[in-house]
C-alpha cells in the first residue's frame, strides 16, 4: 500500500478464500473483478473504482496445501460505509476461483479511523499527564478561564433562523439535537462540537431537513419539555438515536461524566416510538439508491436473455434463463428480496412474486394486462 493510498483509506475490507484446488494470486484477484462486474450498478464497478482510486490496491496472500488453496484476502476503501458493506458482500457471491470452486467469507470491515483515533486518544493521555504534572493551581485556575472564553468564541450560528451550534455541525457525519444554546455551550464545554439547538418546543425546518442527512442522536432534558420536542421532532425528522439527562435534570446542567453516560447509554429510536405514541413508518436506510441499483443490473442484462433473483442485500441467490425463471420462482425461499430480468413483466409473473414475498420485480417492458399489486414495486426501462 503506498503512502498516499494510507492516508486516504478509511475502511480495510478482510476476507477469507478456501478454494478446491490450486491457485494464484492473479486468479483471485481476476476472479474479483470478473465475477463482481455488472453485479452492482456503475457506482460500485471494482474497476472504476480502483481507477478513480476510491479502492486501493487488492491484497492477497494465499498458500497451498495437499491439493486444497487457502488465504486472505484485504481490500482498501475510501468509500462510505454502506458502500464499503455493499462492495464486501459482493464478494461472497464468488464461487469459482480459475478452474477451481471457490468460496469466500468476509470475516470483518475494520475502520482505519477508528485504529487511528485509538492511537491518538492514548497518546493524548500519555502527554496530559507529562502536562498536569507540571501545572501549578494558578495556572490551572487561567487554563479554566481561557477554556471558557474559547467555548463561547467557538458556537456557531447555523441555518437561516441563526440557530446555536458547534463548529463541526457542518462537516461531521452524525449530530445531536439539544434545546437550547446553554446546553450547546455546556457540551462544548466537554469537547462535545457537534450538537445543535432547537430553540424551543417547535423543530425549525432547518433542523427537520439537516436530519435527513446525518446520522442523529436526540439529546433532551429529563423533563415534559424534552418529551414534547422528542415527539415532534420524531415525526418531522429523522432521529436515529434517543438519549436524555437524567429525570429532572437538564442538559445544561450535566457534568462531564454524566454526558458521556447519557451518550453511551443513547438507545435506537425505534425502541422509544410506542412510549411517544408516534406511529413511524419504517425509513430506508440512508445510504445507496436502491432503486439505481437494481436499474443497473437491469442494464447489464439486457440483451443476454438471463434473468436474477437477488435478496435484501442485492445479492445473486439466482441467475437462470428467461424462460425458465416462472418456475425457478416457484422454488425459492423467503429471502428472495428482488427479480431482474430481460423480458417482458406478466400477471402469471406478478401473481408468483406476491406469492413469494418478493418486494421488487425489474423488466425491460410490462405487458398492458397487469394489475399491479401494492406490496410490489415495479420498474421497467
């Protein structure tokens, strides 16, 4: 891996490769790029990717032994993480390596960043402690006073109604929610630069649609107040995470410790929608455009006759002739997600998919007799 390649990795994707047989490094590597290409949409092509440099150069260590090939392979990303898990459960749908049958297990996504800060945190300690060796009280007594006077230079205003906010709102993937501009600066107080201030019971509009991009944590007062901006902010956002002060208690007033309690202990929201009486539709997960997705394998497929049943994660289960895929229907299981294929959409085909449990059906036309039934969506070219 070169130098500029590490410092723009953000994910490691390890797998593990068992193959019948005898192989190589260069078979597995184009067993990666063959086998993985027109499965995914142009997006997520392994060789756009490595041209572009968003996928580093793939790693592989493999040895042989009594006639049987086993190794590891590793791959670097710089693509976010539902990409990054995208791309890895591709590779599992490889089953020949060369000649030989081939299978492979992703055995972990590791987070480079994470590794980093890790290193960064304990370093960090290593050297406070030189550091508060040496401070007098007096001069802790100033540290204390400048912390202050820096926190209130450091909030921001956000958004057209000017609201409260840490300087890393903008450019940090996951935000908390708070109620006001005390419990802003308290947070920031304890490092904590990335929470914003709703001002209030009623949820701006431009905190409804920046939840829409960002991975959220509410973090409100143990009292009434927080439970009526929780409500509301359920049903015209999108929270990911819940968590509050203790009963009585508010944000403002919470000390370092019982911060990062509240933070650890924060809970998926879907736990707390009975508790608010908010009735939620389930969100997709933010991430990919499925529906891009499934119109790139559609383009791959026309003209070659084939058709694909995919599950939930837009894995293969299947891949069989047009004409046989009716009856290939029939047979399988509950985890058939999706069908891709080159032809023509009929009511026999639809009324099999509902059937079956499946949740898309992608065509290159639909014949004019079809109803459509609601729990299936139909895409056609």
């Amino acid at each position: 891996m070169g130098k500029e390649e590490i410092s723009t990795t953000k994910y490691l994707i390890h797998a593990q490769i068992n193959a019948n047989g005898i192989v190589e490094k260069p078979d597995v590597v184009g067993a990666i790029f063959g086998q993985t290409e027109g499965l995914l949409s142009n997006d997520l092509d392994l060789r756009e990717l490595q041209k572009t440099g968003r996928i580093g150069r793939i790693k592989v260590n493999i040895n042989s032994k009594a006639g049987r090939s086993k190794g590891e392979i590793v791959i670097p990303s710089s693509l976010d993480r539902v990409e990054t898990a995208i791309l890895a459960a591709s590779l599992e749908t490889i089953n020949r390596v060369g000649p030989c049958e081939a299978y492979i297990q992703v055995s972990k996504v590791e987070d480079v960043r994470a590794v980093k800060r890790r290193k960064v945190v304990d370093r960090a300690k290593e050297l406070y402690k030189v550091m508060m060796e040496e401070v007098t009280p007096e001069s802790l007594k100033m540290i204390e006073e400048v912390k202050e006077a820096m926190r209130i230079h450091e909030i921001a205003e956000y958004g057209d109604e000017k609201l409260p906010a840490g300087p890393n709102v903008i450019s940090s993937d996951a935000i908390l929610v708070v109620e006001g501009r005390a419990d802003v600066l308290n947070l920031l107080k304890y490092g904590v630069k990335n929470s914003i201030a709703v001002e209030g019971v009623s949820v701006p509009k431009t905190v409804a649609e920046l939840t829409k991009h960002k991975t959220v944590t509410a973090f409100l007062d143990g009292d009434r107040g927080g439970d009526l901006i929780l409500k509301e902010l359920i049903q015209v956002g999108e929270v990911d995470y819940v968590t509050r002060a203790p009963r009585g208690k508010e944000v403002e007033d919470l000390t370092k410790e019982e911060v990062m309690v509240a933070l650890r202990d924060k809970i998926p929201v879907e736990q707390i929608y009975h508790d608010v009486g908010v009735k939620v539709e389930k969100v997709e997960p933010k991430g990919p455009d499925r529906n891009t997705v499934l119109r790139g394998i559609l383009k791959d497929l026309e003209g070659s006759g084939n058709a694909e049943i995919l599950d939930d994660a837009l894995n293969i289960l299947k891949e069989v002739k047009v004409e046989n895929l009716y009856d290939e229907l029939k047979t399988v299981n509950n985890s058939a997600y999706a069908v891709v294929f080159d032809g023509v959409i009929s009511q026999r085909l639809i009324d099999m998919a509902k059937e079956k449990g499946l949740k898309h059906i992608v065509a290159v036309k639909m014949s004019d007799v079809v109803k459509k039934p609601s729990p299936i969506k139909v895409m056609t070219r």
